[in-house]
C-alpha cells in the first residue's frame, strides 16, 4: 500500500500561506485560519448511444477570522501572493469596521478561541492510519501531510482505457440480462459512469499546518427497461481497487430490474422489516443523525439537544449510532469509506464519536461555531460543499453498531414481513423527530424465507418508512454482525459504509457515507 | 491582457482552438460570480422569547470566484460522427497542455455528430434574469435585507426566533461560440430562511416545534421577507395553540398542493417531452399523446415552457447552442402538442429545432381557495413536506407530512395534521385535478440540479393521493 502525496503546486501554496495569518490576526482576541481547497475530478460515462468525458477542476482559499462573536469569511480563487495579501488586508478592514458597538458588546456572549496546540491533539485517540502519518517532534510549525492509501494508482489508466472497460461493463449487462431475467431487447437504457477525484486541501492556523490528499473513486451502472429503473453503487477512497465489478453485482442488479418489473403495490400499514447494512444507515442518518448536527443544536433546531440534557431515553439497547470520519477500512475492503477523511474543513483531526449509546443521547458534532456556542467539544464535522460554500456541521460515515447474529439468523426471526436492502433517500424532521426514509422495493420473507414476492409503494413508487424517531429505534429487534455470513467473530473493525450524498436545508451538498449491518425492526409504518 | 499571475486569457484560448485541426466546433463559459451570505441565530443561553429578539450574527460570508468551461467538439475517422468532452480550465497553469489533454480525451470518446446553427441572431430579446440592485450593489442590498431581517425579528412577540440566513448571488457570464456568436448573460439569485419554535407554557406536559420556511427568487421584488417570518412564527404556533393535533387516518384523499410542490412535480413530468429522452430511450411522451392518461374530469393541463418569464427561475434569452429561446406550447389541454429539442437533438433526430429551456408556466383554473379546500368531504392541504422525492422516470413521488390541514365539508373548519406520508403518482392524481384561478411564481435553484421556474396555479387540488397515517 502507498499513500497519496501532496502535490506540487498545493507544496509551492503552502508555503505562502503561513504569513498571512499576521495579516488576519489582526486584534489580540482574533482567531485567524486558512484552508485551501484543491480538486481535479474526471467523470467517464459510456451508454448505448455514446461515450462522454467531462473534467472539473477547482481552486480556491477561504481566509477566516473569528473575533469572539462572528466567524468571517473571505473565499477567492486568485491565490498569487499580491493578491492574497491584498485580499486579507481588505478582509481585516471589513471585519473590523463590522465590530459591535460597546452598547451591543454589553448584551452578546463573547466565545474566545484558542486552538489546540500538538501536544493537546496528540492526547486524543486516533486512528492508527492518521497517528502513523505525524512526525515526531511536531510542532506549529510542522507541515503535516496525511495522504489517502491505495494498490492500483487510479491515475495511471487513459481515458481510452476506462472507455473500454465501461463499454465492457454495458456488454456485461447485456450479456448477462440474457440469463437474467428481462431479455436484452427489453434493456432500454443502460449507462455506465466512473467517477475519479483528486481532492486535497491545506488548512493552516497559528499551531498547525495540516494537508491531505484523498482519491476519490466511484463506479456507477443503471439499468432500466422502460421507466422502471435498478443501479448499482460502489467505490471508496482509495485506488482503483474500490471500483472492482463483481458478476454477481449485476446479476443482482438485473434480478431486480425484473422483480421491480412485475411488482405488486404495498398496502400501507405495519410490518415487521429487515433492513440491509445500507437501509440501516440511512435510518441512522436521519435519526441521530441530522437532529445530532451542532449548528442545527446551536440554532435552538434540535429536540436533540434537549434530549442530551434530560438524558430522556429515544431508543432502545441496540440504538448505538456513531459517527466516524476515520474509517479507513470500509468493511472488510481495503479501500476507505466514502465519509472519510484525515481532518475536517476547519483543521479538526477525524476521530470516530458516539452520537447515541444504547438510546441515550451524547454530546454532538460540531463545527468550530457551533462548539464553541454550545460549550461542548469540538469534533472533525466542519464540512463545505466547496470552498465556496459556508461551513455546516455535517455527518461523515454514519452507522450503527453492529450485533452478535448472522443474516439467516435474522431472517428466521421474520414470519410476515419484508426485506429491504436498496434506499431512496430520506429526510428528517430534527424537532419534531419525525423520520422519512425511502426504500425503492421491498421483498417480501414468510417464515424466514423469501417468497419471491416483491412489492413497490401504494402508488407504484419508492416505498416510504416514516415514523416518530423514538418509536423506531425502539422498535429494533436485533442487529447482526458486521460480516454476516460468517458465524465467526469479526475481523473487519467498521460496517461497510456505501456511497452516498447528504443534502442540508435543501441546498448544501456533501459526500457520506451511510452503513451498518442488517437490522430488524418490529411494527414498522411502510407506505 | 493578462496578469504576472494568469498563463493566458480568452483570447489566447480561442487563438489555441482555431489553429487545431482537429476541432470542429467550441462552446466557452467565462463565469465571474459574486456572493454574499450572513446566518443569523438567536443566542443559544437564551431559550424563550425575551423582551429582545436580536439575532446575532453568526457567520458573515463573501465569494467571488472565475470558471472558464470549455466543450470541444472534434472530428473523427467514422462518418456521421465527432468526439467531444467538457473541461473546466484553470488560468494558472499553462493552456497548451490543458488544451492538449481536451482534445486527446475528447477525440476518445464517440457522439452522434452535430453542429452549432449556421445563422447567429444579431440581436438577443431582453430578458429580465438578474436584478439590478443585486448585480451592481450587492453589499448595500445584503445589508438593506439584513436591516428587514432584524425588523422582522423584532415584531414577532410568541413565538421564539431560531435562524435565518441571507444569500445573494450575482453571476455574469460570458459565451463565446466558434460560430462566431458571442453574448453575455446575467443571472442573480436570492434566499432567505426563517425557523421559528414554540414551546408551551404552564403545568400541562411541554409541546414544542419549530418550523422553517424557506424562499428563492432571482429578484428582489419576489422575496417577500417580512411574510416569510411572520409565516414560520404562525405555523409553528398556531397547531399548538390549537392543541389538537393528530395524524391522518390511513387512506386515499384529495390532497392540496401549494405552487412550490407544483412547481418540483410538475418541472419533473416535462422532461418526459424532452427530445434528449427520445433519444436515450428514457420515459418519452410524444406529440400526439395525452399528457396525463385518461385525464377527461376537472382541470385539464396548458403548459408553456416560458423563457422569457420575468425573473423566472429558469429564464435566458439564448440556450449555450446559441438559439435563441422563445415561450412553447407543449401541452394544450392534456394533449402533447411540442417537444422540448435543442440543436444537439434536433440534428440526432431531424426535428425541428424549438425552445430547450424555460419556466414551466400552467393556465390556471376557475377556483378560489375555498371552493378547493371544499370541493371534496375531505381535503388534506399540504402547508409543508418534511422533503418531497420525486421520481421522474416513473412519476411517482412521496414524502412524510411536515404539517398539513385537513378541512372536512360537512364538519366545517379543519384539524391540524402532522406525521404520516403520502405516496402518489403524477399520472394517477391529476386525472381529476383542479386548480385555483390565482396564480404565483416560484423558483427554486438546488445543487447540480437545473434551475427551476414556475408560474401557474397557486393551488392545485391532486385526487386519490394515498396516505399512510
């Protein structure tokens, strides 16, 4: 295994970057910061019409100063020396001709900072893949580089090449749509697309100088037959070993393109539902999860934050949820999982946090702002969409923990009810704590094994799991292991976390991760 | 002119393109945005309503960045056919090698062959798109909306303030053709969010909620600030107050949409009268069809794909093919009467070139909003979805009920309804719809997704709409 360097032009950056912070840190009680985004991205994409490649390519720098009340934020794209000393320069101007009067000092809650030194960071548990990567003696001063691990360098293939092995994929699926179920003709849509990222970001403060580089690799096939539609989703970060395509996967995807096909309408009603490692962690998101965000506690948005207070039960022994952006074996893979990284977008080394334990609630993520407002601590959740977005408190990889049972032992505990292993997204609601979560088909088990039935929603649609997120999570049955066909204890240290997005207040967009393991839930609403 | 910091400029990239043999045609995107963003919350050691609301300040936000997109069409050895890839440059690194790269890549791939139109227009309609107090001064206008902000914080006395945010964002773009066609475009953006909670007071078990409403327009003028605060004060208030609140009763009702649910499914059916799906074999309804099938009761369907709708959401004079945009009559009465087809997919299919951009503008229908929360026994109104997910190949669509209202005929009055979901089906529900002679424009911008734009009905009654309780 290798890890990813830094490279040369983020290295030239960097160097930079350090004297600008005198420039910010303007006033004694100013706190001034700099984080640098660099991201290279190619998406290749093969149908049956067409092959099409795109490129993205982003460059940008957010200086930050936090006076005690407001955290400012001046974001460009013009990172030549002159003008980053210019823009800082202007930047200071603005934020001190914003500062509070005296009169409306007296009524605001100044929030000092002081950021952690290495000594204090070094104190928390971190994972080994991050520890291994600081040196020895590391001071302010240090340049810390963290870089992602991968086999296959992912930038060593052409465009040609990946063209062909998409073209391949989509003979793969014809091909074996033959055997599968729907015959080819009936195939009126099929598309397969590689997505590959080189993202690395600087964040540079007066105690730390931290960099990372991640590879981000994504493969993803759909196919449909009239409007029905079925998809398959894998990658990680990594090399190109995140993307490799099993037959079985889409055996598995054309099965369902034929199930969906000849669906039956759920009625709505309560049932008993065994939901896949995927399933599950979108459960998990969108319970604790979206109302565990910080800055949605801070916003006084959360029932959440109440419910930390009161320590008022909201699950029962098996609703352990975690939050982690340190998994960097994803399951039993090699590659990390999609959620991930070294440190977040304000400087926070990752470490994996308990969000609820056994349906008590614990403290929540946080950004910078929202720890400091709620005088809880800090964790690496400071998240952007890009450098051009504002920060958010933002779930990484979120998943529960895993249990003692493998699938068929689960599945036997089923006599009437439903398997659902493939989402179609969710949404919560963090006050109320009313929990949406979308399943695209359900199969259907009697007495522990599958009838062959399957089942859309009441309108021919994605079927909706809702309810009041207590009543949920108290509904859990059993869990099972992390690798579930195995009756040996796990090795893997994380469940499998899939590839996902996670959207905040309907605008802001950012990669997560959502996993688990299978999980059964009794008396649950399905319509 | 460049800068010591810049390698090239547009000039010295479109020289580039002409002198490569290979290429056939380009289209250029040379974007500079400007955005500005505040987060307002109330101190969070500060739990209920106090004498003074004043919200603080808790982040301030400025952006100015500078894309340059490039697409390169190149011709190949097979006939009838041309390579082409999209690129984002970067003007701090040399062009020869990002350029080289483009054509190596694009000259891989394989397309059905197109062309950019022979005739360019000399002159471009105008179209209202962008704001004039956004686009030349946005800091002033950031600080007037942050003054009416604070106002509107102010004047609320039950209900508690939580957040609020402000973004403005001033995009100008400029297009350059290898047809020879170049044209500028401007767009400006604007949102607003306000939550508000309430808590109940006294000796009865404590009830609390919050509710967020949120606003996008591209002017100004279609952001009412003020109602959108006192609108998320009320509705987080008033179910309480009203102390009753219940779910629904499983089953099949009469649902009421509001415009901004109208708007997201109705932008997500017409794509069905895309071209592009014609092509690709996606879900394609064709001329000639019904638009929504058996639709023979209630208010039939008229929609225009409107471009030129001012400051709609989706609103530009000219597409990036350089054709300029005009309002089309797709639907008439539930019949398909046009296609949405650009000059990419008029050349693949040999169809007239039309309109591939625009507001989805409906005719409205004959009703007040009280005779369609009366029109049936029971009418469930929509006030919000916790998140609407529409699936647009199928039609279908469902969301848990954030908060609604449910106005029984032969009862009088309503009973406040939150909790449940409801799963529907575009082609299903408005077979029988009805819709509010009133109409409003929304627009709604997410990311990665295509703006969207909407003037029509500001109410549509949906029948048979199954609800889970």
């Amino acid at each position: 295994m290798k890890n990813a360097s830094l490279s040369v032009e983020m290295t030239k950056l960097r160097q930079q970057l350090p004297d600008l912070l005198g420039t910010l840190e303007a006033h004694p009680d100013w706190y001034g910061s700099i984080y640098v985004e660099r991201k290279k991205s190619q998406t290749h994409l093969a149908t049956l019409q067409q092959t099409q490649i795109s490129d993205q390519f982003s460059l940008g720098a957010v200086l930050r100063i936090y006076d005690g009340y407001t955290l400012y934020e001046h974001a460009l794209d013009q990172l030549d020396h002159t003008s980053l000393q210019k823009e800082a320069q202007l930047f200071v101007k603005k934020v001190k001709a914003h500062q509070p009067s005296t009169t409306t000092n007296q009524k605001l809650q100044k929030h000092l900072y002081q950021p952690p030194t290495w000594a204090t960071r070094l104190q928390a548990q971190l994972d080994p893949a991050i520890a291994s990567q600081i040196p020895n003696a590391v001071d302010a001063k240090t340049p810390v580089h963290f870089g992602i691990s991968y086999q296959q360098d992912p930038f060593i293939f052409t465009s040609e090449q990946r063209l062909d092995q998409l073209k391949s994929i989509l003979s793969r699926v014809q091909a074996t749509a033959l055997t599968s179920g729907p015959s080819a003709v009936e195939l009126s849509y099929v598309m397969a697309r590689e997505s590959l990222s080189l993202e690395e970001s600087l964040f540079i403060d007066r105690e730390s100088n931290l960099s990372q580089t991640l590879y981000r690799i994504s493969l993803t096939v759909i196919a449909m037959s009239g409007s029905n539609r079925s998809f398959a989703r894998i990658g990680g970060l990594g090399g190109y070993e995140a993307i490799t395509l099993e037959d079985s996967t889409l055996h598995e995807l054309l099965k369902n393109l034929h199930d969906i096909k000849t669906a039956e309408r759920l009625k709505p009603g309560r049932y008993q539902v065994l939901v896949g490692p995927v399933v599950a962690g979108v459960i998990a998101h969108e319970a604790f999860g979206h109302a565990q965000e910080g800055d949605t506690c801070a916003r006084g948005r959360s029932k959440a934050w109440e419910l930390y207070h009161t320590r008022e039960k909201v699950g029962n022994e098996h609703a352990t949820i975690l939050n982690n952006p340190a998994v960097f074996k994803n399951g039993t893979e090699s590659c990390a999982a999609w959620g991930s990284y070294f440190f977040d977008e304000e400087g926070w080394l990752a470490q994996s946090q308990v969000l609820l334990d056994q349906g008590v609630l614990k403290a929540p993520m946080t950004n910078f702002t929202s720890a400091l407002r709620l005088n809880v601590p800090r964790t690496a959740n400071g998240k952007r969409e890009s450098w051009e977005h504002g920060v958010y408190t933002r779930q990484t990889n979120t998943y529960f923990s895993p249990g003692p049972h493998t699938l068929e032992q689960l599945m036997s505990k089923v006599q009437d009810g439903f398997l659902a292993t493939e989402p179609a997204g969710g949404m919560e609601d963090p006050k109320g704590m009313g929990i949406q979560v979308g399943i695209q088909f359900l199969r259907e088990i009697k007495n522990g094994q599958l009838t062959g039935r399957v089942f859309k929603g009441p309108a021919g649609g994605d079927i909706q799991l809702t309810g009041y997120v207590p009543d949920v999570l108290n509904s859990i049955v059993a869990k099972s292991k992390i690798e579930f066909n195995s009756t040996s204890p796990d090795q893997a240290q994380h469940p499998y976390n899939d590839v996902g997005g996670c959207g905040k207040y309907h605008k802001e967009f950012v990669y997560a991760g959502c996993g688990g393991t299978y999980m059964l839930l009794n008396d649950t609403i399905l319509g | 002119m460049t800068t010591p910091t810049l390698f090239w400029n547009i000039a010295d990239l479109i020289h580039a393109l002409k002198s490569q043999p290979q290429v056939k045609d380009w289209i250029i995107h040379h974007t500079h945005l400007h955005r500005l963003e505040r987060y307002f919350m109330k101190e969070p050691s500060l739990q209920t309503v106090t004498q003074d609301q004043s919200p603080i300040l808790d982040q301030d936000r400025e952006v100015k960045s500078e894309t340059i997109e490039l697409k390169v069409c190149v011709k190949l050895d097979k006939a009838s056919r041309q390579g082409e890839m999209s690129k984002q440059l970067t003007q701090h690194e040399p062009l020869a090698p990002q350029l080289e790269s483009a054509i190596k890549a694009a000259l891989k791939t394989d397309h059905q062959e197109w062309n950019l139109p022979d005739n360019i227009p000399h002159e471009l309609p105008m179209v209202a798109t962008a704001d004039p107090a956004i686009l030349e001064n946005i800091h002033q206008t950031l600080n007037e909306v942050s003054d009416r902000i604070r106002f509107s914080v102010a004047q609320e006395k039950k209900s508690t303030f939580n957040s609020s945010e402000i973004f403005l964002v001033s995009e100008q773009t400029e297009n350059y053709l290898s047809n020879g066609l170049r044209f500028r475009s401007r767009n400006t953006k604007a949102y607003v969010e306000a939550a508000f909670s309430y808590q109940t007071t006294g000796n009865q078990p404590v009830v609390s909620d919050e509710y967020l409403a949120t606003s996008w327009s591209v002017d100004l003028e279609e952001l009412p600030v003020e109602s959108i605060f006192k609108s998320a004060a009320n509705r987080v208030r008033e179910p309480i107050e009203a102390a009753h609140i219940q779910k629904p009763k499983t089953g099949t009702y009469s649902v009421l949409i509001e415009k901004d649910i109208a708007s997201s499914l109705l932008n997500s059916i017409v794509n069905q009268l895309n071209s592009g799906h014609d092509y690709q074999h996606l879900p394609f309804i064709k001329i000639g069809d019904d638009f929504i099938q058996g639709a023979h009761e209630g208010d039939l369907l008229t929609i225009t794909l409107d471009p030129t709708l001012e400051f709609g959401g989706s609103s530009q004079a000219i597409d990036e093919y350089g054709v300029i945009q005009k309002p089309l009559r797709l639907v008439d009465r539930n019949h398909v009467v046009g296609s949405v087809t650009s000059k990419r997919f008029s050349d693949y299919l040999s169809k007239p070139i039309t309109t591939s951009h625009g507001n989805v503008v409906v005719q409205p229908g004959t009703r007040s909003y009280e005779e369609l929360i009366t029109a049936d026994d029971l009418v469930l109104e929509i006030l919000q979805f916790s998140g609407i997910f529409i699936d647009g190949s199928l039609g279908t669509f469902g969301s848990e009920i954030r908060l609604a209202k449910l106005h029984d005929r032969q009862q009088g009055g309503f009973t406040w309804i939150k909790g449940g979901s409801i799963s529907g089906s575009i082609q299903e529900n408005f077979k029988r719809a009805l819709f509010s002679k009133k109409c409003s424009k929304h627009a709604y911008f997410e990311p990665k997704m295509k703006p969207q734009g909407y003037f029509g009905p500001e109410h549509i009654l949906l029948r048979d709409v199954s609800v889970v309780g």
